[in-house]
C-alpha cells in the first residue's frame, strides 16, 4: 500500500515540477504579491489631499496650517477654497478626503483662552482612510492649541456627525483651563511598538498566499486528470479511492510548507520582522495543519470540477470570502453575527492569528493551542467530504454517466 501511494506521490511531485509553467505559477506570483501586497495593503493614510477653508487668518489660524505643510508624506497636497460651498462641492466630488474649516475668531478665542472650535468635513464614503485622517489632524489640533493656548495647557474632545450623503461632521474644540490639569494620557505599544504597518500586514500575507498556492494545486489535480483523459486509467490502477487521496494531498502539502517557510525567510530576511525561535516553532507546527485543510477542500473542489479552468474558478470561489473572513483585513468580531460562523469554520482564520502572534508576540504553547487544534477536526471533516465525492466521481467515470 506504501509503496503504491510513494509511487503516486513521485509521480504528482514530477508532474507539478516537470512543467516550467506550473513551477513559475507557485514561485513567482505568491513572491511577487508578498513583495506588492505588503506595502499596498496597508491602514496607512499617505498622499491625502486635504481641503481647507481659513475664515480667520490670524496668527494661530497660519501656524496651524505650517504644521500640516510640514508633513508632506501624509499631505502631498492642500487646496484652499473661498467659500464653504466650493469646500464641500469638492469634498462630494472627492477631490479631497477631508476639509478643515477654522472659523472667523479662532485666534481671538485661542488666545483668550475661551474655547477655539475647528471643524472638520470628512468623506465618509472612505470610511476607514477617514477615521484614519480624522486622528492625526486631531492629534495636530490638539498639539497646536497646548502649545498655543494660555498657560500652554489644554484637552481636546471631539464630536461626530454624519449625514446621509456619507460626509461626516468632526469638531475638534479646544479647552482651556487653566486651575485644574488635564488628564495625559500615556501610551505605550506592545508588539508592534513603532506601529510598523508590514509588521502587522505581512504576518497575515503568509497565511493567505500560502493558502493561496496549496488550494491551487489540488483545486487542478484531480481536475487535470479529467482533463487528460488519465483519470480513468488511474481507477483501474491497483490504487485505491483513499490512496489516491493521500497521494494527491502529500505533494500539496509539502510544496505548500515549503513555499510557506520561504515567505517566512523572506519576512524575516528582507522585511526584518522579528520571529524568536518559539514563534518558528508556532508555524513550522501549525503550518502543515493548516495546509491539511486547505487540501481537503482542494481536493472537494477538483473532485467537483471536470476541467482545469473549473478548478481555478472555484478554488477562488473559495479563496475571497475565506480571506475576507479570516481577520486578515478587519477583525472577525466585526463580522455579523449570521456570518462569524462561517469564520469559526475557516482554517485561513486560525492561521492568520496565529502568523501574527508567532512573528510579534512570541507566544508559548498555552497561548496558541486554542488556535491549533480547532484545524485538526476541520482538517478531518474537509478530507472526509473530499474522500466521498471522490469517490462519488470515480463511480460517475466508472459507469460513464
């Protein structure tokens, strides 16, 4: 039995090897969109153009606006407008993701010490880039009006509107008081203490491109077979159904770890992400479990498809809601409720958290296992669906229906 499933498993590794198409296909797309997705896919807010409307044009008002000339990374452009109308004429036409209006005494009240209210238009059509803004220009404001305001101390609120056009309202008003001291917050980051955006984006990357390169190759094995009329003479090989599976499932595994571990050098070596030796150890475990998974629904997925080109498409049926499902992009808490099941089921979830956690934190065991082991049952009940709709195809060749 060993030796006909070692046979098979040669005979897989030379097929998808042999092929310099198929060898280019694993290698150099998932490098290629590590290399891109790494500083596309970022929370990062660069490049905004930012609008704003200058009632006062006093003192404060011009070197509130020197500070935000003096973060060109973050503000590549600033358009003034004479009126509000224009402002927010291009703000709907999404000219600029946000519009900063200082009013006619903002300098006067500053000064004074009174409160110095600045609002803040923002596209809520952008909704996440503009949560993102809203914080460092109310980071800004709150800097400014500290130094600025009498005594040169001050807290800062701010309040949110939002109408039904997806434009948002933010006040940021400053407060002086000058008996009492306000309460300072201060942060301190763990993990992640510069809040690198590759050193949160990456760690995820390996998991889904490694998902990615394992759900291909099995999505088109058994569909390959099909389509090249060996199939048949597979069946009537002294292998049988469960065999076949193993021998299909083994390569896609080890090219997937392998394929795996290169992203992880890449990280490490190129992006210079930190990863200790027990979080190494976290995803040289958790990795091929993870990959188990993902071939059992390969294999379901191939078994279903009669060409190639069917494989492919439902291996990225598959692929989008599992990755838009996995926390890779927003947390899975966020998800509706009907939904979160789905992602409780999802492999690529498991792993995602445990990438991050295995590069960032360095986890121990007792922290990690609860992500682990919820793959094996999943990994199970994938392989099993896969081995009976296998075999319901093989019995379909069989008896030529």
């Amino acid at each position: 039995m060993w030796q006909r499933i070692g046979r098979l498993i040669v005979k897989e590794f030379l097929v998808v090897l042999r092929d310099p198409r198929t060898r280019i296909i694993l290698i150099v797309p998932p490098m290629v969109q590590l290399l891109v997705f790494t500083f596309a896919a970022t929370h990062e807010v660069r490049n905004v153009v930012l609008g704003v409307y200058n009632e006062d044009h006093g003192l404060a008002s011009r070197e509130l606006l020197d500070r935000l000339h003096a973060i060109p990374e973050t503000f590549s452009r600033i358009e003034y407008f004479e009126d509000l109308r224009s402002a927010e004429e291009a703000l709907a036409a999404q000219r600029v993701l946000a519009v900063l209006h200082i009013g006619q005494t903002f300098s006067k009240e500053l000064f004074s010490g009174s409160g110095a209210p600045v609002q803040l238009l923002l596209d809520g059509r952008r909704s996440n880039s503009a949560m993102i803004l809203q914080g460092y220009l109310a980071r800004i404001v709150e800097d400014f009006a500290s130094q600025a305001a009498p005594g040169g101390r001050h807290s800062a609120g701010a309040t949110r509107e939002a109408d039904n056009q997806g434009i948002g309202t933010v006040s940021v008003p400053a407060r002086v008081n000058q008996a009492v001291a306000p309460l300072r917050p201060i942060s301190r980051m763990w993990f992640n203490p510069n809040l690198n955006p590759i050193w949160s984006t990456l760690p995820g990357l390996v998991a889904v491109l490694s998902n990615l390169v394992a759900l291909l190759i099995t999505a088109l094995s058994v569909a390959r077979e099909k389509e090249l009329g060996t199939f048949e003479q597979l069946l009537v090989s002294p292998l049988r159904a469960g065999e076949i599976l193993i021998g299909k499932a083994v390569p896609a595994v080890v090219l997937g770890t392998l394929e795996g571990s290169l992203m992880i050098t890449m990280a490490v070596l190129v992006f210079r992400l930190p990863l200790s030796w027990h979080g190494l150890q976290v995803l040289l475990v958790a990795m091929p479990l993870f990959l188990i998974a993902v071939v059992g629904i390969g294999l379901f997925v191939s078994s279903l498809a009669k060409t190639q080109q069917q494989g492919l498409l439902g291996a990225f049926t598959y692929q989008v809601p599992a990755t838009l499902l996995s926390g890779f992009a927003t947390p899975v808490e966020n998800i509706a409720d009907g939904l979160r099941w789905i992602a409780y089921v999802n492999p690529l979830q498991y792993m995602v958290s445990l990438s991050r956690m295995a590069f960032l934190e360095d986890p121990g065991w007792d922290a990690v296992l609860g992500l682990v082991w919820p793959m094996a049952p999943i990994g199970l009940v994938s392989l099993t669906a896969a081995a009976m709709l296998f075999r319901k195809a093989t019995l379909l060749a069989v008896t030529g229906r």
